[in-house]
C-alpha cells in the first residue's frame, strides 16, 4: 500500500502544474464574442484552476475505482490550446467547449461498441513497444524544454539553456534535481522519484530566496523561473466554486454558427488527438507498470479507454477542455504504484489542491521535470524489443519514436507509424497480413495529416 501512495503523491506532484497552465491557456483566451471563460469581461483564473483541478480529481479517483490501473487524468495539453485559438475563436466558449462535450459522447459510443478496444487489440505488438519508447523521449524533451535546460534558438530549432550555455539559477537546480534523481533510481531507493521532486522543490525555494530570480515570463527575464516561483504563498487557503463551470456549455450552438462542415473537421481533429494519444499513453505506462501482457494485451482496456472517454465529455461540460490519461503517471509507477489505489491518492490530492492551490504552485517546473527525464529513461529501455533487423516493422517503429518527440505530439508519431506500416506491407506485397483495422485507421490518418489542404479545397481556411 505505500507504495501506491508514494505513487500517487509523485503523480499528483508532476501533474500539478496543470492547475496552473490549464487556466493560463483557456482562462486568458477570448471567443469570438471577446468574451473569457463563464461570460466575464476579465479573465478568472482562479476559477478555471479551480475547475481543472476538480475535474481531475474526479476522474483520476474514477479511472482508479473503475479502470483499477495507476493511470491519473487532467486536462489535455495541446488540445486545451487547439480549443482556445482554433475553435472559440470561431464561436463562443460555451459551444466551444459543448464541441468538446460532444467529441467526447462520441468517443465513448466508440468504446461501448467496442472500435477503440478492437483498434487498441489491433496493433502489433512490437509498434505498441515503438509507441512506448517514443513516449520515453517525447515525455524527458517535454522535461528539458519544461526546465528551460532546452530552449528554442534563433539559429537553430533548439539550443542549450540560453544562447548554448547553462547560466541561470534555476537550470542549476533542475541539473542538480536531475543527478540527484538519477542517483536514487540507480541506488533502487524507495520513493526515489517523490524525494527527487519534494528536495528538490526545498533547494529551489532557497535558491530563489537568495537569488530573487523571479518569473520567465516577465520581460527580459529570460534566467528566471519557467513556470512557477518557488516562493512561499501568502495565504495557504482559498477557495472557488467550481461547479459553477458545468452551466457553461452549448452543445449544440456551434451549428448555427458555423458551417456543419466546419463543426465535422474540428470535432474529427479532437476526436482523433485524444484517441490515440489515450492508447499510446495507455500502452507506454501500462508496459512500464508491468501490466501489458506477452501478447500485447492490456487487461480491462475497456474500462479504461471508457473513463478515458468520459474525462473528455465531463472536461467540456465543465468547461476545463478534454481530460485525458497523463503519461506523467509513469512517475507514479517508477514509484512502484501498480493498482487503481495509486490514482486515487492523486486524484483526491488534486481535489484538495481546489482549497489548497497556492501551495501547489510552490513546486516548480524545474523540480518537476528532473522525474520527466528519468521516467522517459525508464520508458526507453524497451527498445530492445523491437527486431530493427526486421525492416518491415523497424521502419514503422522508428517512425512512430522519433516523430512523437520531433512533432511534439503522440497522435502524429502513431500516425506516421501506422500509415508506413501499411504502406510497407502494401509495397511487399504483403497486404493480407495487415489487420483490417488497421487499414481503416491508416486512412483515418491520412485524412488527419491532410486536414490544411481539405480545408483549402473547402474554402475554410
């Protein structure tokens, strides 16, 4: 049972900066009325915190009751954006987010009638191992960029730190966080990752005493903190109503306000981003949790990818944006959790971070992303088992791992994966070995990459 607390706890303190960079996407953003979240004239970030942090709560504690797997959700990154600047900036946020509301009934009927399992099943075993390792690298960049470690450049699409060297405060203390981490995990030290993130929050916090680095974002700050200061909070309660929220959604306005092609293109581009970043996040944490079967199989995949869906309806209609499986939970299985108990204790710690959110924004990005990097270390050692002798699937399987950290997204790496996949099958003459499913998705892919050009050729670019 400790361990699954000690799981929960490293979770919870490498998801909770959700709470703070949800609200800072949707809650700053305007509709197209110009108006923010729940009608108001000004931004309520407080409030959207407090709803990310409710509708997280409830969903991990359900994903844990009923999908029984460590697995804790929150709002979706990336989606949360596509729905600020893509779809209310086209309609008001209470259709936007009944899209959402929508996408997420839809995904649901999917899994009720068995598709997403079916396609889930359908996967080769070793392009399920392909999409785990790509998450290793993509979850340890998001760490680095996240830390400010790596940063985007003038010259270049990256660079180190600033200008190629490591000069700030708070780089250090991610540098040090990370050796320190990687140490205890090699020692096979009991709560390696949760110490690695709770000392490293205390250094952080003594250095920015002495330091006053201050925030990244204020202007011509570049050697401050990414996220969060590490400061100590001048009150420690405070309280929103969250439910509020859940009266805010249309779903059904955005059909008179734009076109209902419009509506299918923007509702197909969720519905595909959250299907199969769910299964590859499901399939990588799963197999670094032991929990994938020899065969490839994950046991209650159904109850799963069902939660999952729910936590998409239940995001729009609290109007938080689409929740979605975390890979960050692979921290909490690094911890050793195994069980649905693990996403429990996270779940109920995001509900007390509704009255105890200035607490949770003292840990900061870098004390959080040093697990990020180590996890995505951990999840990388499966590589062995994909057969890169094998050109057929090494090709796929490179694909699908590379493009996954280089595109900043899990859903593009599974597509490029599948899509080469069949096309190789197809080009060897082999196309009967490939699962009818398989084909279906692969096109539904090939619709997806081509999403610009189809809106050009619609006239709704």
């Amino acid at each position: 049972m400790s361990r699954e607390v000690r799981g929960g706890l490293a979770t919870f303190f490498t998801m909770a900066y959700i709470v703070v960079l949800n609200p800072i996407i949707i809650a700053n953003g305007k509709d197209v009325e110009g108006q923010f979240i729940g009608d108001g004239l000004t931004a309520n970030v407080p409030l959207v915190a407090a709803g990310t942090a409710f509708v997280a709560g409830l969903l991990s504690i359900l994903m844990g009751v009923v999908g029984r797997v460590p697995f804790a959700m929150a709002a979706g990154l990336g989606l949360n954006a596509f729905v600020t600047f893509n779809i209310a900036s086209q309609m008001s946020w209470e259709e936007a987010m009944g899209l959402v509301f929508l996408e997420g009934v839809i995904i649901a009927v999917l899994v009720l009638t068995g598709f997403r399992v079916a396609v889930f099943n359908a996967i080769p075993a070793q392009l399920k191992t392909a999409i785990s390792v790509g998450i290793g690298l993509f979850i340890a960049l998001i760490g680095f960029v996240d830390a400010g470690f790596v940063r985007k450049a003038a010259g270049t699409p990256l660079e180190l730190g600033i200008s190629g060297n490591l000069t700030s405060w708070p780089v250090l203390v991610f540098v040090i966080g990370l050796l320190t981490t990687a140490v205890l995990v090699a020692r096979r030290t009991k709560g390696a990752i949760l110490i690695g993130i709770v000392g490293t929050t205390v250094l952080a916090m003594i250095v920015e005493a002495i330091t006053k680095s201050g925030s990244a974002a204020e202007k011509g700050n570049p050697d401050g903190w990414m996220l969060n200061v590490p400061t100590l909070p001048e009150q420690i309660f405070g309280f929103h109503n969250p439910l509020t929220l859940f009266t805010e959604f249309d779903p059904i306005g955005a059909f008179s306000r734009i076109s209902v092609v419009l509506v299918v293109l923007l509702v197909f581009t969720l519905l595909v981003t959250d299907f199969f970043d769910t299964m590859g996040t499901i399939v990588g944490v799963g197999r670094q949790a032991d929990l994938v079967q020899p065969d490839g199989q994950l046991p209650r995949t159904r109850e799963i990818l069902l939660v999952d869906s729910i936590g998409a309806a239940v995001g729009g209609a609290g109007s938080v944006s689409s929740n979605t499986t975390y890979i960050e939970s692979a921290s909490g299985v690094a911890e050793g959790a195994r069980t649905g108990l693990a996403s429990v204790v996270t779940g109920v710690l995001f509900l007390a971070s509704i009255v105890l959110a200035p607490l949770v924004v003292v840990v900061p990005y870098e004390a959080a992303a040093p697990a990020l990097v180590v996890v995505g270390f951990m999840m990388m050692t499966s590589v062995k088992d994909i057969d890169f002798s094998d050109y057929e699937m090494a090709i796929p399987a490179f694909l699908t791992i590379v493009i996954m950290p280089f595109s900043y997204s899990i859903s593009n790496g599974i597509g490029a994966g599948f899509i080469s996949y069949v096309l190789i099958k197809v080009a060897k003459g082999k196309a009967r070995e490939v699962h009818p499913l398989l084909w279906v998705v692969a096109a539904l892919f090939a619709v997806y990459f081509a999403l610009g050009p189809i809106r050009v050729l619609l006239g709704l670019a």
